[in-house]
C-alpha cells in the first residue's frame, strides 16, 4: 500500500457501477433533487434518466416522472426549470424536459440532522487534550470538530 489516496479517483469506478448508464451527472442530480425543484415541485416530480445525445455532453433531455396537477405548472415553468437545473451543473446540461405521467419514483424524505450534543466542559477538556500534540492546526481543528460531531465515546 503506497498511502492514502484521493477519494474523487474511485469514485467514479465505485459510484459508475451502481448508476449504470446514467452517469455521475444523473447521480447527482437524484441526490440533490429537492434541492433543486424546491420541496414543492420534489414531491410531485422524480427523475427517470437523462439522455444526452450521441457524442454530447449537453443538450440533454431529462425525462421526469409527474403527477397530473403538476403537469401543467411544469410546462409552464419549464424555462426557469431548465435554469435551475443548468445552474446546478455548472453548464447546459439539460436542453429539455419530457415528462411522463405517473407517481414520482422519488420519495425522498429529508429530515434535518439531529442537533449535536453539547459536551460538557470535562468532555470538551478531554477532546482538547487528546488533540493538543497535534502539529497542524488544521488538522486539530477538524479532529475537533469531528470528536464534537460524534460525541464522547
């Protein structure tokens, strides 16, 4: 073993499998879907695939699942739509959007991260202590951050 190595060098070997033909760009887009639509337009629409056209890497279709009510509130949004989702890549990634009638796929419940407990002053004199021989202080730092995160063992 020659030492640690950047993780973004497997990720694409390791997520590339699991996506399949879609891609990483398909990916990210399901793992920030509500983020882009906005919590309204998430619960009514899913992601299916995204065809790009032979050769491109834009200009793409994106082909959305949608519930009948929002159809037509899509249709009608479609060019700030194609904005949002542009802006999320970095690039015109999406031309166009097709969508297909039916219950979204995506069900996605995001429930806020539980708030961090405080440790006590013992706790938090116990963390500082276990990382004061360190060096770096960014390393301290985010070593510290982490024992807070987790909290006491």
């Amino acid at each position: 073993m020659t030492g640690p190595h950047r993780l973004g060098r497997h990720v694409t070997s390791i997520a590339g499998k699991a996506l399949g033909k879609h891609g990483m760009a398909f990916g990210s887009l399901l793992a920030d879907w509500s983020s882009i639509m906005g919590p309204r337009l998430a619960e009514q629409t899913s992601p299916l695939k995204l065809v790009f056209p032979k050769g491109k890497r834009e200009d793409a279709t994106l082909h959305l699942r949608v519930t009948s009510p929002a159809a037509l509130l899509l249709q009608h949004e479609e060019p700030q739509l194609l904005e949002r989702i542009n802006a999320f890549f970095g690039w015109r990634a999406v031309a166009r959007l097709k969508l297909v009638h039916g219950a979204p796929a995506l069900k996605i419940n995001w429930k806020p991260a539980p708030a961090p407990k405080r440790l006590t002053p013992q706790q938090e004199a116990e963390l500082k202590g276990r990382t004061a021989g360190l060096e770096s202080p960014d390393l301290r730092d985010a070593l510290e951050r982490l024992g807070r995160a987790i909290g006491p063992a």
